[in-house]
C-alpha cells in the first residue's frame, strides 16, 4: 500500500484525531486512543483512509501488530466502510461491534446495497471502493454497558440508537469523554465562531428515531464528561450548551418533517427547509460567511437529513397503520 501523509491532531490524554479525508478536509475523523504503547482505532473512514491510518501509527512509534482494537461505533460506510482492508494490516486487533451491526460487517452484502440505495450504485463505488468483510472470528459483539480494559484504561460501550439501530457510544473516563460516532450530532470546525462550536443533528436515513436521539444525548451526558469526540468532527467541549441546542434540533426537525408531510414535493422541500433551519442558526452563531459558504459545507448532511426525515416519516405511517 503506498505511503500516505496524514493530517492529524494530537489532543491530550493520548488522542488523536486522524483526518481520513472523506469528501473534503476535516469532514471525517478517526481517533487514535494510545495506552502504554498499544493503539485502539475509533472509527476509521472508508477504504481511502487506510494508508492514512497505518502513517498516523508509525508516526506515533507504533506497529499494524499494536493495535489491540477498532471499535466501529455504528457500520455506516464513512465510518466503518474501511475496516475490512484496515483490519488486513492489524494482525492483533480486535473489532468491536453493535450486536445489529456485526453481521453486516462479517457479509457486507446488504450494507452495500443499502449504501448503494441511498447514493446510486457507481458513486457509492466511487467514494467506498469494496467494502471487504471482516472476518467473524475476530468480531466480538459488544453488550450495552461492557466495559474493556484496554491495557488499564478502562473503556464502555453504550447503546444510542437514534441515528443508527446499530450504534454505541464509547466512553472513556480517563479522558473525561465519550466517542460518540453520529449519536452527538455534527460539529464542523469550518464553522466555529467566537460563541464556540455550532452542532446539529444527523438524521440521515434509515433508522433515524427523534425519541431515542433525545435519550441518546442524555444517556452521553449522563457519563459526566467535559468533552466529546465526534466522528464529524472530533472533539468539542461547552457541552450544556451544546446538548440544549441538539434537543432543540431534533424538535425542529420533527417539526419541519410532519408539516412538509403530505406535500407532493417532500424531499425537496425537506431539503430547502433544513438548509434555511441550519442557515439560521449559523447566522444567530455569527458565522460571517455567506449561503455559498455554508452549502459548500453543509450540503451533504442536508441531503442526507432530508433523506433520513422522509424515511422517518414513511415509516410513522406504517407504524400508524399497523
């Protein structure tokens, strides 16, 4: 595998953030946890990121054979769409799954077709390549609230399943933080103004759930931590304030969704109602930059929002006729 340079951002308590370069800069990371000279990957990007990966361990005087774990908070494709091919590289290493989301990793066939549904079957080969399977006996299915001792640190996996039925969340006291994949919405550093970062929530398709995204955010902050890790992107404190405006949001969204619901034009207006939601709350942060600014950043989760709404509304409604 040829050479890659990676951009990386050493945090403290032996963290670091690895950009997998995922659609465009500082959009996707995976952290890089070190414990007495062994390595645990949280999360790791598509395939493209794998070089990134193994450059981020031996600039940090690790071997592939170091690494004792990769724990996939959830299996959609920007997260986990790598893994295969990484877990090729690290002999020792164990990957860690949600118990729904294991088996769609050890035969990747319906998480393909699922990720080829929701961009069309040649881009999906365009940003994921092949998705490689990760062989079963080197799975273990996490429990909702296990705790693994990753060479005397001691970190748990929690079950979030708002934005994903296959998501955990992982906690790490020693750190004073949780990793929380997409369960703690998205926070773009592009975006940061002189109040702190602006988050929002990521409803993307298909298991989007609004009661269960609220139980998630507190199940997170109930770990008492003084920042988080997101995968989009990485870590954020001022987390009182960051969680009031993540409840705020899902209530929004449910809002925009169920008023938009029997429109002939859903997804589309669904599309301009949740930019024009997250263009007014950059404005209100004081963000000075302009709606070409915002859509060069914002674009892809507002598609992906929009989707995961009308799934969720197509979904309410068969709940309610059953």
């Amino acid at each position: 595998m040829p050479a890659s340079r990676a951009r990386i951002t050493t945090l403290d308590d032996g963290i670091s953030a690895i950009d997998t370069e995922y659609a465009r800069p500082m959009q996707d990371a995976s952290h890089l946890i070190i414990e007495n000279g062994h390595g645990a990957f949280v999360d790791v990007g598509a395939n493209n990121a794998v070089p990134l990966l193994l450059d981020a361990l031996q600039r940090n005087n690790l071997d592939p054979a170091d690494v004792d774990y990769v724990f996939l908070t959830h299996v959609h494709l920007d997260h986990a769409g790598g893994a295969g091919v990484l877990m090729r590289h690290l002999p020792n290493a164990t990957c860690v799954l949600h118990p729904r989301g294991a088996p769609h990793m050890i035969d990747p066939a319906k998480l393909i077709a699922g990720t080829e549904a929701v961009y069309g079957k040649q881009r999906a080969r365009e940003i994921y390549g092949t998705i490689e399977p990760i062989d079963a006996a080197r799975v273990r299915v996490a429990d909702d609230g296990e705790w693994f001792d990753f060479h005397g640190r001691q970190l748990q996996t929690l079950f979030t399943e708002g934005h994903a039925r296959h998501h955990y969340v992982l906690n790490d006291p020693q750190s004073r933080g949780v990793f929380t994949g997409d369960s703690f919405g998205i926070s773009y550093r592009e975006l940061d103004t002189a109040a702190g970062a602006f988050i929002f929530p990521s409803a993307t398709p298909i298991d989007f759930d609004p009661d269960a995204a609220h139980i998630a955010y507190d199940r997170i902050m109930a770990c008492n931590p003084t920042h988080v890790y997101l995968t989009h992107y990485s870590r954020v404190g001022d987390l009182d304030r960051l969680v009031s405006n993540l409840h705020a949001g899902i209530d929004a969204y449910r809002f925009m969704a169920l008023e938009v619901e029997h429109a002939p034009d859903r997804r589309e207006k669904l599309r301009s109602r949740m930019f024009q939601y997250l263009a007014e709350g950059l404005q209100r942060h004081g963000y000075k930059g302009d709606e070409d600014a915002m859509w060069s950043v914002l674009n892809i989760d507002v598609d992906l929002n929009a989707q995961g709404l009308d799934v969720w509304l197509d979904r309410r409604k068969k709940q309610a006729v059953n």
